[in-house]
C-alpha cells in the first residue's frame, strides 16, 4: 500500500489540502456522465445483455472472481457469454485483442489471462469496450456480454450494473481522487442495480447506498497449483510440509486478503507485497524459501521463470444464495425478452454457494 492509499484508509488530516483537486476532479467526472446522458457522447447499446461488474474504490475487490463465477454459470443455463476488459499491465499491436489461454501476458495484461485461462470463454481486449463487444459479438456469436471493470466506461452500454465492494477495506474516507479512493462520488451507488460485499455486509448505511439491493460473496481457496507441472492438490492438503520455509508473494489491488487468506489455512509464511499488476521477475523469487506460492493473478506473469517451488494458490467466488436466485430471475427475463426458451436455472457453477 502507497503512502497515500495509507492516508486515505487511515483518514489523515492533511488530505484536506488536497481537496480543490478532489473538486476539479469531482467536476471533471460529472461533466463526462452527463455527455453520455444527454447524447453529447455516443453511447454503443448491444443488441444482446451486458453486465458490467465494477468497483467505486481504486484497488482490488474481487470483481474478476465474480466475473468468472457468472460466465460459469450462464455457461451452465444455456448461454454464449463472452468477457471484455481494458487489459490493464498490457499492450497489444492492435486492438481488439482476442485472448487465449496462450495470449503472452505482456500483450493481454494479467486478469483477461487469468480469467481466459480460468473459463474458456471468449475474451477480447481493447481500451474501446465497444468494439471488443462488437467482436464478441460478430465473431464469436456471443449472446450475452459480460465487462470485467468499466463501471466509469460509459460509451459501453450495459444493462445491469454489479458493484463489488471489500467488507475489510471499506471505502476509506469516503472522498474521490486525489483526496480519496473514490472514482465517482458515493452518490453514484444509487444508480447500480446491486451491491455485492465480499466478505459479508457492504459497509454501507441505508441513506449512502439508495434502493440497490446488497448481497455477500466470500473467496474461497479451492486448490494448490504447482506452475512447472499443472499439478492440482485440494486446499486441505498443501503439498508440502509444516516445517518448510514458505514465502507468499502477492501483487494486487490488497496484498493483505492473500496473506490473510493463507493464515486462516494455518499456512506459515513470509510476507513479500508488491504494487498492483507488478511486473514480476526470477529476481523476486526469494532464494531462501523452500516454497513460493502466489495467487492466480501473478502467476500468469510467471510462467517463464518459474521453479519447482512455486505453487499457485485458486480461489474461487462464492456469492450467497440470495445473489444467485436475484441474478437468475434478471437472467431469465432477458432470455424472454430475446425470444429464447428459458432453460432450467441451475444454482450455480461447481464450487457456488447452495
């Protein structure tokens, strides 16, 4: 964590001195939503649904395991869902840029491998989330579009909103950039079709959040990967011993939930944090250390380097039954209204809450 995401989670007094940029920034935010509403913008609507999961706070929630929950499972009751992102950490020749489970990471960026690799879904890359939908689309026949973050992306148009939010970090101080972690005022969450918390109940009071309906989600570590071999070992039993030195290496949006995450399986280890969507190295593989392992994100940059010590650590989103019976009510009403048969509504991938 920077010295300023620091001061925004601890609410530091000298941040006020950043509020006429928070204000500048604030205007800036409002006067391009309005563009879109008003049609100063051109805003691209789909011909078939598009969900878009996103976050009001800079970091990591947990939207990309989500969006990996929800592919699965309109995969599982009848649908051609399809995946795009910004591919932030990457840079492709040209764009749209169609992943592959053997996209190098450098051009993809480390969720849109991640999530191609986790699913098998098609997944397009392109700062223009319109015409990575259009791909989708035209080219891979998808008839439902999901949007891994592009909350703030308005010329996509969507048709139902999920915010994610982490329980343990809240929201900070509630302020927009640079004197919060905000991306659009707290104002903008009542707009959003759901509020997802992961980790237990968004921490939000009623008056904040407006009429969206709240929902929990938990993340669970579902297996140990080794990255040399593929090799898989359920959670309960790590592959390797009490007494070997273990070092954790994690570079997301909250390097704690990871640490945190291998405590509660009684996993023994050093802490090594680096920044968000870190370009990772052979350099920082700790010599010393008999295991490293690190989460699904880093991995994928990893690939190359990688020994037999390193050990990858799945997990997988768990949204709480109420979720999935309102996303499959929503879910089932656009599959009417396209003139499609419903199917049966299965509860959900394997590995969902019941």
């Amino acid at each position: 964590m920077t010295p300023l995401e620091r001061a925004w989670y601890r609410g530091s007094a000298w941040l006020v001195l950043l509020a006429p940029l928070e204000w500048l920034y604030r205007a800036i935010v409002a006067r391009r939503r309005e563009a879109y509403r008003t049609g100063r913008r051109t805003v691209w609507q789909p011909p078939v649904p598009v969900v878009v999961v996103g976050n009001l706070s800079v970091g990591g929630t947990g939207k990309s395991p989500l969006v990996a929950w929800l592919v699965r499972w309109l995969g599982d009751n009848g649908w051609r869902p399809g995946i795009v992102s910004r591919g932030y950490g990457g840079k492709a020749e040209r764009y749209p840029l169609a992943v592959t489970a053997e996209t190098p990471v450098a051009q993809s960026g480390d969720e849109p491998l991640m999530l191609a690799r986790q699913t098998g879904v098609p997944l397009v890359v392109d700062p223009d989330r319109p015409r990575a939908a259009r791909w989708l689309i035209e080219h891979a026949q998808c008839d439902i579009v999901v949007a891994d973050d592009g909350l703030q992306h308005y010329a996509l148009g969507r048709t139902l909103e999920l915010v994610v939010m982490d329980v343990r970090r809240g929201l900070g101080n509630r302020r927009c950039l640079p004197r919060g972690p905000l991306r659009e005022p707290l104002e903008r969450l009542r707009d959003v079709d759901a509020l997802i918390g992961n980790g237990g109940e968004v921490p939000l009071a009623d008056d904040e959040e407006g009429a969206a309906p709240r929902f929990s989600l938990t993340l669970s570590p579902v297996a140990w990967r080794h990255l040399a071999s593929g090799e898989r070992h359920p959670v309960e039993h790590p592959p390797f011993g009490p007494g070997e030195s273990v070092a954790a290496l994690a570079g997301i949006g909250h390097p704690q939930r990871f640490f945190d995450t291998l405590e509660a399986l009684g996993i023994a280890h050093e802490k090594h944090a680096f920044g968000d969507h870190h370009r990772f190295s052979a350099a920082d593989l700790p010599r010393e250390a008999a295991v490293v392992i690190m989460t699904a994100k880093d991995a994928v940059k990893c690939t190359d380097f990688v020994d037999d010590r390193c050990w990858a650590l799945d997990v997988e989103a768990r949204p709480e039954p109420a979720f999935v019976a309102w996303w499959a009510e929503r879910v089932e009403g656009w599959k009417r209204d396209q003139g499609l048969h419903p199917t049966s509504v299965s509860e959900g991938p394997a590995g969902a809450s019941r």
